[in-house]
C-alpha cells in the first residue's frame, strides 16, 4: 500500500472510533489509561529488546550520546511512562467542562464547554516516550491519535503502539482509538499534512527543520511546537552561587531536551568574575563554549569565537554560546533577536530588573531563579504533555489535556426567533 493509501486507510479507521471515546465517560477512559500503564510494565521485556534494536542502529549511523539519551528506555524510564500515565488518569477530565455562559434578555440560556478536537496527527522524532505520552493525552481528552514516529525509534514506537492498541482491545474499546503509521517514510509525513478528510489537526514535535516542514506544506491545521533555542541571563546582581547552578542544570541535567538552554548572557559588570567560575562548573561535562571576544578574552583559547549561526542554533548537546552584555535591556534585545519563545531565564537580585524581563520577554515561559527544566507538562501540573507549544495561537507552552480540547456552544430556549 502507498503511503497516501496507508495514511488515508489510518484516517478512516481513527474517524470510525472517534466517537466512541469521544463520548466515553471519565471511568471508562481511566480504565483504559490504567490498562495501558500495566501493559507497559508487564512487556518491559520486549520493549527493552526492541529498544536496544534502535540503540544498535543509532550506533551504526554515529547518533551522539545526547541524542541516543533522548531515544533509551530503561527500566526505570519504562516505569516513570507508567507512572505519568497514571499522572494523567488522577487529572481531572476536560470533557463537558463548563468554561462559561449566560442568560440572553430573550431568555436564551448559552453554555460554553469544552469537547475533543477529534483526529489528532502526531509527527515527532527520538523519543518513544512521545508515544506513549501523546497518546494518552489524546485518549482522556476523548480524541483519536494517528502516530508517526521518527525512523531512529522505529522499533521502540512500534512496540509501544502494539501494546496501548492491544490494551484498549482488552477493556473492550476500538483499538483504532490509538493509530500508529507503520511507514518512516518522508512520503507518509507528507500524506498526513494533506490528510484534511481525517486529520482535525496536526502537531509536530522534533527538531527544527521537522516543524519548519510542517508548517509550511500542511493544509491539515498545525499546532506548532517545540525548538528551544533557549537563555540564561546572569544580572549583575545574580547570586553567584545560584547563577552557576541554575545555568549547569538548565544546560546540562539533559542537553538533548528542548528546554535546554543553548545560550548564556552575562552583565559584563561581573563577567571577569563569573565566567571563570561557570566554566569551571561547564568542566564536570566537557562543555564546549562557543563564545564573543570579550568572553574569550576572560576565558582564553578553550573559547570559540561564536558566529551568527551559533546564537540562531539548537544545539541539542554539551555546547553553549556565550555573550556579555551590557544590561538587562541588551539581553533582552538579543533574546528578541534569537529566541525560539520557548523558555527564557534571568537570574537576579533586582526586583524591577526582574520585573522587566518578565514583562518584556515575549516566549511561552519565563523564569526569574529558577532552571528553564522546569518547563514540561509534567513539573506544570499536566501530567503528561503532548508537547510545548511555541505559538500564540490555540495554545501556548506545555500542552496538556486542556490543550487538545476545544469548545461547543450549548443553547437552551422555549421557542425564541430572530426578529
């Protein structure tokens, strides 16, 4: 079967259980959520073996070390997708949410609430734990999934998608209710962003140039998220201290993460100070540091002179780029120029200095002393997330439950017309 063909037959089947779940109660959704999470543990055999599958494969083609992270299923790994899952059955359901209403002068009576947005198309890259999490996220918030994973978790998808469809099989619901697309193919991604008969919308999670495709070549309607080019910023009244650790771990608890910062900007009233020191600390794990001229004249031949690039890149690994500005008006300046508006820090003693940033950045989150890891639906109270939205539109930020809702008017009336 061509991919059109194999997408559009996904398509229809996923139309076909859409209403099912759609109109599934809470109990009945959380069972099925409870069935996945033990099935998950109960094959963490197989999973381990077909995850090692795609471990071999990353080896043979040179994957980096970040980047294989971001594909391992461990033990532990394999019993944390368990535990978000049931993260997400202990959430409350969006579905038949009220969200708003009144009562018009004839007597008409309008409810606002919340209802699934239907066929969800999921194209995303690495990580199989984006299976397992995007498709319980759609399942209690009563939609259909369609799943295409990356060809670098090939098996580890495949494996998890085979288990969740056979669970739904076990308590009775359609396993259609979670599609995966058997077909790595660019032909198969290209088909989902056409699929308009089947697909409501469409989410990319991945790198940039995965997105950037997406969004320019869908018709499907596209949910953007995800490239982190984000920053740190050390004021000029940061607490050392503090500074440094909030910097290694934003930059290097996971390096291959999307809130992982890629930039560090430093007030250069305390640059000669502070940057030996958090090289110092960048050290522990051989961080490259790809920085201006007056960071290289601080730190000397270990740096690299950064270029345009460097400041525009996600690099994904244990590199950072590094600037020393004046204040916090030319950090903001360059987080303006650069920022993916994914997540941006600024480490201070200084309330209006804070203040600022917080009112002038303009990305999904912003963080004053506190680790930009922290962005994730999991840390925000969502359980899991089906990924982190760059945009302004629909949903901004960590995406939860509420986010693959949308809202249908309910009016109620004793025979009112329109004059």
């Amino acid at each position: 079967m061509d991919s059109v063909n194999l997408i559009n037959s996904l398509g229809k089947a996923a139309k076909s259980a859409a209403k099912t779940i759609a109109i599934a109660d809470t109990n009945t959704k959380n069972s099925a959520l409870e069935a996945i999470a033990e099935a998950l543990i109960e094959n963490e055999k197989s999973l381990l073996e077909a995850n090692e599958k795609d471990l071999s494969k990353a080896d043979e083609n040179g994957i980096s070390e970040s980047l294989k992270d971001r594909l391992r299923l461990t033990s532990e790994r394999i019993t944390g997708i368990a535990e978000s899952i049931r993260d997400v059955i202990r959430l409350d359901d969006p579905i038949g949410k009220i969200d708003g209403g009144s009562i018009r002068p004839n007597g008409m009576k309008i409810e606002k609430i919340r209802v699934p947005l239907g066929v969800i198309g999921i194209i995303y890259e690495s990580r199989p734990n984006v299976t397992a999490d995007a498709a319980v996220l759609c399942l209690k918030s009563g939609n259909v999934c369609i799943l295409r994973g990356g060809k670098e978790a090939y098996n580890s998808n495949k494996k998890i998608a085979e288990i969740m469809r056979q669970a739904l099989k076990s308590v009775g619901l359609p396993e259609d209710i979670i599609c995966f697309v058997d077909d790595i193919s660019r032909e198969s991604s290209g088909a989902m962003m056409k699929c308009n008969e089947y697909i409501d919308v469409l989410i990319p999670r991945g790198g940039a140039g995965l997105i950037n495709a997406v969004v320019k070549n869908a018709t499907v309607p596209v949910i953007e998220t995800g490239v982190g080019n984000c920053h740190l910023y050390v004021d000029e009244t940061a607490d050392f201290s503090m500074a440094v650790n909030l910097a290694f771990n934003a930059k290097c608890r996971r390096p291959s993460v999307c809130n992982a910062i890629e930039t560090l900007l430093v007030n250069e009233k305390i640059a000669d100070e502070f940057l030996p020191i958090m090289k110092a600390k960048f050290d522990e794990k051989n961080v490259e540091i790809r920085g201006d001229e007056t960071a290289k004249n601080i730190l000397g031949e270990c740096v690299k002179i950064a270029t345009e690039n460097d400041y525009e890149t996600e690099f994904l690994d244990y590199i950072i780029a590094v600037k020393v500005v004046k204040d916090v008006d030319e950090a903001i300046k360059h987080i303006d120029k650069y920022s993916s508006k994914h997540s941006e820090c600024i480490v201070t003693n200084n309330l209006a200095n804070a203040e600022k940033f917080r009112r002038e950045v303009d990305s999904a989150a912003v963080y004053v002393n506190v680790s930009t890891a922290f962005t994730d639906g999991g840390m925000f109270g969502l359980g899991a997330e089906i990924g982190i939205s760059t945009q302004k539109m629909h949903a901004r930020g960590p995406m939860g439950l509420d986010a693959l809702t949308t809202v249908k008017y309910l009016i109620d009336g004793n025979g009112q017309i329109r004059s």
